[in-house]
C-alpha cells in the first residue's frame, strides 16, 4: 500500500486526487461551514492576532481556498492557512486554531491480518499489532481480515499533537468498535469508478479508518459524530428555497436550488452524511 500510494511510481506522487473522486473538500457549501467552525475557534480562543489552519493531506488546496473566501472580514485577515501535502510533508509545530485532516487517515497505510499472521507474507504479528487487534478488533472469526489501525492511530497522535491550542479534525468513512466490518474494506479507485484492488500506483488505495482508536491515541477528550451531524450544527440543513423567490429572483431561486442539491450530498446518509468528524479540542471548549 505504501509503494502503492507513495513510492516512485505511486498513486498520489503522480496523479491529481480532485480528478479520481469526490469529497466534501471540493464543496464550497462544505468549505463554508469549515469557516464557521474556524469562526467559533477563533471566538473560544479569544480573537488571537493570528489564527492558523492547517490541512494536512490538502490535495490540490480547494477546500482551504474556499474556506478562507467564505471567512468574515476581521478574520479573514488573520487566518494564516497552510496546506501541507507530500512535496513538504512537515505539519508545523504550535499551531493555535485549527489542523484539519480531509479523508487523509484512510490513505495512511496500514497491515491486514488473518488467522493472527500478515496476510501479505505470513509472518507472525508483532506484539504492537497483536495488542492493538487485542484492545480494538478482538477475537476475530476465523478467516476474517482484520485492518490494523495502529499506522493510522500514530499518524493521528502526532499531528494532533502539533496543535497547541484550538481543533483537530479528521474526516473519514471508517467504523468503532462493535461495529467492525466483516470483510475487508480495502478498495481501490480511478477516474472516479471504483477498480479492482491493484498495488502497481495506477489507482488510489484505500481502507476504512478505526475512528475511535485514533481518537483514544489523539488524546482525550474527543468527541465522534457523523458528518450529517456535524454540518447540521454548522447551519447546513439542505432545506428547498421557498418557491416565492423563483418568481422575486429567480436566478437566485437557481443558486439556492444548487446550494440545497450540494448540501443533500453532503448529509446524504448513505454517502458523504455517514463519514465520521474525529474532533479535539485542545485547550478549549465550544460550545454546544
Ligand atoms: C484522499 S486524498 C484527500 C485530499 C483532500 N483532503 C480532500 O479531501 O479532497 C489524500 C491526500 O493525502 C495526501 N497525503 C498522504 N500522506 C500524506 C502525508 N504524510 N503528508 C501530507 N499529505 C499526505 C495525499 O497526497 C492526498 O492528496
């Protein structure tokens, strides 16, 4: 998985993400709501002279953007974004505002098992991975592969540990313990179609996250919710414009049509509405 995504031929060292498939990043319905969260770390942090935001994993940069458009005036000015991606892989230390991590995690790559040995070669778990399956998928059936998160978990700790005040969020499809998936999700995607699981770099490879052990190793307390949820709080609500405003304004009414069609994809159940939002909050409390 590793030389898969990131090695000389790999996936992400010579593709472009934004073209292979879609995430709530490229929405700017989505990116506004990110503002608004921004807005209330600010506020909890006390309007410090900068605020920084942090995308690890930013791909192409869309998502921190839009955001920054969507910002109100005396924010905007002093957020300080910062994409970090493969080519300066480096999250900065102290940061005091936000560190977003956008479907990054389930690219981290991870071991599977089976039967208590590496499926890939049949060698016995080291005693790292033997606990994690102990503490976080126990007693698998036989024949059941087990997705071991512990690459994800430690990737997770230390970026959430470069925050020194503010909100850590990930984002990501994945599941919590009790609720393990039965088969393997390890799946494999290109032009925005999902391919046969190949490792020769020419389709993204991916597994489910264990949203909850990142969210032990990132350090308590820290809070799961589903995406639907979260933006729900954030104001997005998918509701249709009143038919009214097509007959007031009605390229308005179009704008506002699109705006509910964006936001119904990012709530869809079923789809972006189901990932989980992992936060921490460091150092400061939002309120409910
Ligand atoms: C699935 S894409 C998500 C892109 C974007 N956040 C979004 O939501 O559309 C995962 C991204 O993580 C980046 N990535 C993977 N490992 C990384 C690392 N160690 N540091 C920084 N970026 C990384 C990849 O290059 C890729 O652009």
């Amino acid at each position: 998985m590793e030389r898969a995504l990131y090695g000389p031929d790999g996936f992400y060292v010579r593709h472009r993400p934004g073209r292979h498939f879609r995430t709530s990043s490229q929405s700017v319905t989505f990116a506004s709501a990110i503002a608004r969260l921004v807005a209330r770390v600010d506020a909890a942090l006390g309007a410090p002279s900068t605020v920084d935001v942090v995308d690890v994993g930013a791909g192409e940069g869309t998502l921190l953007r839009n955001l920054v458009a969507a910002l109100p005036d005396g924010l905007r000015e002093r957020v300080r974004p910062h994409a970090v991606e493969l080519d300066d892989p480096v999250i900065p230390d102290g940061i005091v505002g936000v560190l977003l991590a956008m479907e990054w995690l389930d690219n981290v790559p991870l071991d599977l098992s089976c039967d208590g040995v590496y499926l890939n070669d049949g060698a016995p778990l080291s005693t790292q991975d033997a606990a994690w399956i102990d503490r976080w998928w126990p007693a698998p059936a036989p024949g059941q592969i087990v997705e071991i998160g512990r690459t994800r978990d430690e990737a997770w700790a230390a970026a959430v540990a470069k925050l020194s005040a503010g909100l850590a969020l990930a984002v990501d499809y994945g599941h919590l313990s009790g609720t393990r998936p039965a088969h393997t999700t390890l799946a494999a995607f290109r032009d925005g179609r999902e391919v046969g699981v190949v490792f020769d770099g020419s389709a993204d490879v991916t597994c489910h996250v264990s949203m909850d052990s990142a969210g032990e190793a990132g350090g308590t307390p820290y809070r799961i919710e589903r995406q639907r949820e979260a933006l729900k709080g954030l104001g997005v609500d998918g509701g249709r414009p009143p038919l009214d405003l097509a007959r007031s304004d009605p390229s308005g009414y179009v704008r506002a049509l699109a705006a509910c069609s964006e936001a119904g994809t990012l709530l869809d159940p079923d789809g972006l509405g189901g990932h989980w939002w992992l936060t921490h909050e460091v150092g400061i409390r939002l309120s409910e």
